[in-house]
C-alpha cells in the first residue's frame, strides 16, 4: 500500500529546513522524515516548494541544499508579500491581511517551539449563538452576497453550480488538492478528469485525490435540494474524499474513534469519541440554524478543521462543506483558486492555536471575491441553458442510465421507448433529442454524471461507437 502522506506534508518539510539556516540537502532531510515521505515524493515536494519560492535552492548535484531565510522582514500589499533580507528580493504570495490577521500570522510563524500547546477547547463551539454571534460582519455578508448572487434572479437550487459545473469541478479539485500539497497541474488535473489520463511520474495518491474531489463536487451540484448540514450529508462527503485514501478503510465516512494528531501545529485535538461526536452534532446543528449562507460557509470553515472529527481529509470536508450553503442558495460557488496555501494553512493555525479566525477570514473574503471574478467573467461566455434539458434533468439522466445498463444501442427506438414512460407526450420528441445527445457525447469523464460507474459505461461503449460510425 502506498506510504500514507500528512496533510500538512509541504509545512513539515518546510519546518524542518528552518532548523537549518545555512541549508540542508536531501539526504539530512530524508533521514529526518523517511518515514512519513519517500524519497521521490520529498524531491517532487522540494521542486515545487522551490517554484513557489517558499524555499531557496543553492548548488548543484550532490552539494544542492535547501534553506528558508527565517529573519526576513513580509510586507503585504495588494495580495503580494515582498519578503526582503539582505542583497535581495523574494515575492510572496499572500492575500491582504486585517491588523487582526497580521497578529496570527507573525504568532504561527514562530518556530513551533515558541507557542504554547493548546488543547480542543469545547467553550470556543459552545459560546457561538446563531444568528446572535458572528464571525462576518454584516458589511462584510453584504459586500459577498452583492459580489456572489447571479443577474439573473431567482432559480432552482444548485442552477448557477450546473451552468458551470465542468469548469467548477476541474477549478475545485485541483485547487483544493493543491492546498494538501498536491502536485498536480490545473492542466493535469484536467486530462484526469475529463480524459481519465493520469499524469507522468506522479504519485497516485495525488490521481486519487483529486478524482475524489470530482465525486464529491458532483454530489453537491446534482443532489443540491437534498444536501444540508447533517450526518448523512457530510459522513458521505468524507467518504467520498477520503476513498482510498486512508490506511483502514473502515474510517471512511465514519468519526473517528481513536486519537490524532496534527503535525506541524501545538494543537492537540480532542480525544474521546463520544465527546467528538456530540461535538460534531453541535457543529452541525448550529450551522444548519444560520441565517447566512456565508456565515454558514465560513462556520463550517472554522470548526470542521478545528474539532478534527474524521481521522483525516477533515480540511477537504471543511473546504467542501463551504460551498453547501452557496450551491443550495444559487450563490457563486467558492473554488479555492489561487489560495495561497500559506495563508490557508496559517489562518487554520490561528484557529487551532489561538481560536481567532481573523486570518482565516481573510483568507476566505479574498478567495470569494477570486471565484466570483472568475466565475462572472466565464457565466458571460456560457450558453443560456436549455429549459426542456432543465425541466427534465432527472428523467435524460434516467434514460441515459437505462441505455448503458440494459446493454442497449443508442438508437431513437430504444430511447423512445425509454423516455416514453418519463415524460409528456408533447415534450418526447425534444428529450429524445437530448437523450440521445448525451448518449452519443458520453465518455469516460462524465459518466458519474448519471450516476454510471466506469465499467458499465466501458461494457457498453462498443455499441456507442457502432452508433456514431
């Protein structure tokens, strides 16, 4: 089985340079973490902390070692950090930051042995009041739902996620994989999921990944009426995230029964089982009474990561777990892209650490405020979607499913047949048409769409292809 990575892999390596100001090579620092990283994955991790100019890289061949410069001064303007030490300059990437968020990030970037262990602190969860406490002001809700909500009024749950579902599923898995450490390109992340092409020379893991994210974002778009803060939604969410991923597969989609630990962090999370449970309950519960799809989203951000309830890919839940509130509410989806992954990881120390969510709400504005760019300027060049498509969304992906599973030509006849008892004698003609659209447009990366496993879909695909020839 392959070696099981920490989340927080690219911080502990990162850490571990520090103890080293004139540098450390590749040999010292695999001896050190050899057993949480292979050798190959530790170069694939240093080339790209390298490209992100979050360490330096000095030498060659065998003299080649790694430093990071501990003493320098960050100036954050407009998202940019210029990190300044003597005789030269190095840009950092961050996201503009609060006075608030300046105070955690200088906290958490004290060498770990600076900061005070803390353990899970139940007040912090229990102190939140619905729709009394607050973690976003109300300037601050309103300039995000003036940015998120679409021009073009009201519409069914989940409608803005589908008008750009392709682009939103290749944007959130690589962006949310990105910030686990993930090494995949936006490029690669896109031949994975729309041509099932694995990148060259990457580590499986990192396939898997984000092929899980895919899974779990088309949940949340196509069952967006039925979604919520509950168990049920978010114990599959985990194992839609977590398959494959976890050394005991028994854990997916279950709390945690046993003690972890965060590595790279003072923060000890909480123990006992019962406990966790109630708290993620509570968690729930409360999130599921908030007024404000954002203050639901940022909530989830918050507390999901900080109580730990999953053995792993709790982060991913969280992250994932955001976007239930703007999906069901037609808002602008929030895609994680460009998130700096320093600023993600220390503003969810400040809330491990200090239980100050400044930072991290820095974070999250800056990133809303990146997908609702993003998203606005690529709803201008998607096509108005077609309302016979919409109003019978469910019966096209019943009929499609049928065709595939019954061994059945993709032909008018046998759809028809299908389609027939689905819909009204006046709109069969049309959703035929459509059906058999989709049949002929079907591939490997988008069968989950109606809901087909890859090897159905592979059993019938020669009949597709004697369709279309």
């Amino acid at each position: 089985m392959p070696k099981k990575l920490p989340e927080d892999l690219n911080a502990r390596i990162e850490a571990e340079i520090v103890r080293y100001p004139d540098g450390v090579g590749i040999d010292d620092l695999h001896t050190v973490l050899a057993d949480i990283v292979s050798r190959r994955t530790l170069q694939r991790r240093l080339a790209s902390l390298v490209e992100h100019r979050r360490i330096r890289a000095e030498g060659d061949g065998r003299a080649l070692k790694y430093r990071v410069d501990t003493g320098d001064v960050t100036i954050v303007l407009q998202g940019v950090s210029a990190t300044t030490s003597v005789g030269q300059l190095t840009p950092e990437v961050y996201v503009p930051t609060s006075p608030e968020g300046g105070e955690i990030k200088a906290y958490v970037r004290q060498p770990i042995q600076g900061r005070k262990p803390v353990g899970y602190d139940r007040d912090f969860l229990e102190a939140y009041r619905p729709n009394e406490s607050s973690y976003l002001s109300p300037e601050i809700c309103a300039h995000l739902h003036n940015i998120g909500r679409p021009p073009d009024g009201e519409r069914p749950a989940g409608t803005y996620a589908r008008d750009i579902l392709g682009r939103l599923l290749i944007d959130l898995s690589w962006a949310s994989s990105r910030l686990e450490g993930n090494t995949y390109t936006r490029l690669d992340t896109q031949n994975l999921i729309e041509l099932g092409q694995a990148a060259e020379g990457k580590d499986r893991r990192e396939a898997q990944m984000i092929l899980n994210h895919k899974a779990a974002i088309e949940l949340l778009v196509e069952q967006a009426e039925g979604i919520g803060f509950n168990t049920f939604t978010f114990s599959n969410l985990h194992a839609l995230l977590s398959e494959n991923l976890l050394a005991d597969p028994s854990e997916s989609g279950r709390l945690r029964s046993r003690i972890v630990e965060v590595s790279g962090t003072v923060f000890h999370p909480l123990g006992i089982p019962q406990q966790v449970d109630a708290c993620f309950r509570m968690i729930l519960d409360k999130a599921a009474a908030i007024a404000d799809p954002f203050e639901q989203a940022f909530f989830i951000m918050v507390h999901t990561p900080y109580l730990q309830p999953f053995v792993d890919v709790n982060k991913r839940v969280s992250r994932l777990g955001a976007n239930i509130p703007l999906i069901r509410h037609n808002l602008c989806p929030l895609s994680f892209i460009d998130v700096p992954e320093r600023a993600y990881v220390e503003g969810t120390l400040g809330v491990y650490e200090m239980k100050r969510v400044d930072l991290l709400r820095d974070v999250f504005v800056w990133a809303y405020e990146r997908s609702c760019q993003r998203y606005m300027a690529i709803r201008e060049t998607v096509a108005e979607p077609d309302p016979v498509r919409l109003r019978y969304r469910e019966a096209l992906i019943t009929v499609v499913a049928e065709i595939v599973r019954g061994q059945q030509p993709p032909g008018e006849a046998s759809v028809r047949t299908v389609a027939a008892s689905l819909v009204p004698p006046d709109d069969l003609d049309q959703v035929v048409e459509l059906a058999l659209d989709d049949l002929r447009n079907l591939h490997e990366g988008n069968v989950t769409r109606y809901r087909l496993r890859l090897s159905e879909y592979r059993a019938w695909q020669p009949m597709q292809q004697a369709g279309t020839a």
